[in-house]
C-alpha cells in the first residue's frame, strides 16, 4: 500500500487541506496516522468495526485488546455513553483537552471491535491542534491506539511512525515530538470508585483533588514482575483490569536491565558494566535520565528505546527513576516492562 506522509509545522491552509484530505479517508472506513501530545495515534471510525478491525492488522494488535475513542468536544461523549456523572464532568472540565482518557459504560453503537468485546469503553480529547482538527473533520469519534506495531515503544516522533506504518496504511499526519511522551493516564469510572488502570502524566494525586474523592491504583499495577498470560489463575497474581497491561510491551530487541538505588551507586553500577561488557566486545547501551526530570524521561523514553534498536546495541543498562514521584511511576511503569522486569538493586 503506498503511504502518503503530509508533515505539519502550522495550522496553515496547506495542513488544513491535508488534514481535509486524512479526514476523508476516515470517512471511508480507512485509517490515518495522527500526532496527539501523548503518543502518535493510528486512527479509524470507532463506530465502524470494519474499519477498526483494520487497525488490529496493521499493527498486529491481539484482538482482545480494546482501543481508546478520541473526541474533540464533551457533547461527543453522549454518542459513547450512558454515564452521566458530575465527576466526569469535573473531570472533563478541568483535564480535557489532555492526557486523561476516561472508562465508561459503552452505549450500543459502540462496536464490540473496538471495544475489546468489553461493556464498556474508553475515551479522551487529545491535546493536539492536529488530532482537534482530525476529529471534528472527520465527524466520528475516532478509535486509536499508539500509531507502532504491536510490542515496539510508543512512537513519539513523526519518525518512528513512518517506520512502523510505511506501506501499511494509506496516510500519516507527521507533527513533530509529543510533548509528553507516555501514554495517558487511563481512569475507570465505570465501577464503584475510580481506579487508574494505567499510570500516566496526570497523577492519582491530581485527579482525587479535582474531583474531592480518593483515586485508587489497579494493584496489578503494584507488581514488581510481568503478569503472565499463560499461568493466569494459578499464580495468584491479580489480572490487570487494563487488558493492554497484560501484553509484552515497549520492547527493544536488545536484553536490558535496571539499576535501581541511589542515583551515584547507579551512575557508578553501570559504568563498571559497561565497561565490563565492552571487554567481552559487548555493544552497550545506557539511559540515564538527569535525576527528579521525570516529565524530561517521559518525554523522551521510547525515543530513546528505539534509538538503542537502530544502534543495534546488545544490551541496554537503565537508571531507575523513583517511584516515590507519581510521575517517574508512570515512566518505570513503561521502562519495567521494556526490560521485562529485570532489576539490579545496588
Ligand atoms: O495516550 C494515549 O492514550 C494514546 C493516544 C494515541 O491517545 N493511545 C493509547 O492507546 O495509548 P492504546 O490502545 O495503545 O492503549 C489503550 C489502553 C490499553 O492499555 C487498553 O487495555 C486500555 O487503554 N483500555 C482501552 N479500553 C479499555 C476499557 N474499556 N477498559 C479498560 N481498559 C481499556
Ligand atoms: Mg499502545
């Protein structure tokens, strides 16, 4: 399939009238790649399951695996849900546009395809002048997961969605860097309190203030090793309710291990390995964000990941950040899974 990659600098006539034309091709049951301030998007009609089930080939997403419905307006919610609360309209008000996508009760019209068969569905206002545009042109809402193939980082540059999706689908919208760099925080508001299921730039802290009521965590998100698919039931382990947390996720081709402990034993920790591993003629990697920049290391990340895979390292040696910051939660969250829950205290 020959893809069409429009870059966008500015809101100007040019990007309108490619925006027009990517719009279109939602309209007719195709799929665009779009920037959001999150991650690269990979969108379709979410209200047409042929055109959904077209986003679960292109990036070789299991099907199970339910996506988030992006709206650029709140009136848009009532063609999605039943839930009427004024918790999501606190919510709404003070975070939307933004990196907050909300799990509600699905109305009818709302696909099983793109739902995960689950009754319930997710949504958000992305915080990207070209995603608003998207939207509104196309008249949908619009079901997009992370614009990558399935298992590999979250693009968060033009880049690294025109290496995944070249020739897959019919059209990227390329807008530079996202701004924040991980995905949204995702919240269930469908059960009896609201619980995050995935961590994200917007905190459990943040959310509990707006809204005046305490904000849980998933405790799936609370293990410290990869939740497995295969031995669910007999380990005792608690199934994340975000069925995309089960999957193997953000990895690159190199092993990697984390060092987790005060910032100059680690620093000092990987430099020994290094070097240890370059005598063995080991090509080595390292991520060591600047210490308590967490919205930098969310920024940045899988930018970084997939550097690591284009320089064909062999191993990747990380810093952890601390999890104490809701923030560098959010980011270990990501980076624990990269490394397939290989951590060295030190
Ligand atoms: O920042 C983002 O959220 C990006 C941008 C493109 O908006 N999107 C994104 O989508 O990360 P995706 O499909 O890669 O991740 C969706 C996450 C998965 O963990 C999925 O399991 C969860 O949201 N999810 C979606 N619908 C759900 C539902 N009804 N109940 C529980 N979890 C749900
Ligand atoms: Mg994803």
């Amino acid at each position: 399939m020959k893809t069409t990659i429009y870059e966008i600098t500015q809101l100007n006539e040019e990007a309108l009238s490619h925006i027009e034309e990517a719009a279109g091709i939602l309209k007719k049951g195709g799929l665009v790649a779009f920037p959001t301030e999150t991650v690269y998007g990979l969108g379709a009609n979410a209200l047409d399951e042929v055109a959904v089930s077209k986003i679960y080939h292109a990036k070789g997403r299991p099907g199970d695996n339910p996506l988030i419905v992006h709206i650029a307006d709140v009136a848009s919610l009532d063609r999605l849900t039943t839930q009427k609360e004024p918790i999501i309209e606190k919510l709404a008000e003070r975070f939307w546009p933004g990196p907050l996508t909300l799990v509600l009760q699905k109305k009818p019209a709302v696909p099983a395809m793109t739902t995960g068969g689950l009754n319930t569905v997710a949504v958000r206002i992305p915080d990207h002048p070209v995603a608003l545009e998207l939207i509104r042109r196309a008249g949908c809402p619009v079901a997009a997961p992370s614009a990558n193939l399935s298992g590999k980082p979250s693009p968060t540059r033009g880049k690294h969605v025109a290496e995944d999706m070249t020739g897959r689908i019919p059209m990227i919208l390329s807008a530079g860097d996202c701004s924040v760099g991980i995905e949204s925080t995702v919240v269930d508001l469908s059960g009896d309190e609201p619980t995050i299921l995935r961590p994200g730039i917007l905190t459990a802290a943040e959310l509990a203030e707006a809204i005046g009521t305490p904000v849980s965590l998933d405790p799936s998100l609370l293990l410290k090793k990869a939740w497995n698919a295969e031995t669910d039931g007999t380990g005792g382990a608690p199934a994340p309710r975000s069925p995309g947390m089960k999957y193997t996720h953000y990895a690159p081709r190199a092993e990697m291990l984390i060092f987790s402990g005060k910032q100059d034993r680690i620093a000092e920790e990987i430099k020994i390995r290094k070097e240890q591993q370059e005598a063995l003629g080991k090509k080595v990697g390292v991520i060591l964000f600047e210490e308590n920049e967490f919205r930098r290391a969310a920024g940045d990340l899988f930018a970084r990941l997939r550097e690591m895979d284009e320089e064909q390292v062999d191993l990747i040696l990380a810093g952890a950040l601390s999890e104490e910051n809701a923030i560098g939660f959010a980011v270990m969250n990501r980076m624990l899974k990269s490394a397939g829950y290989h951590v060295i205290t030190v």
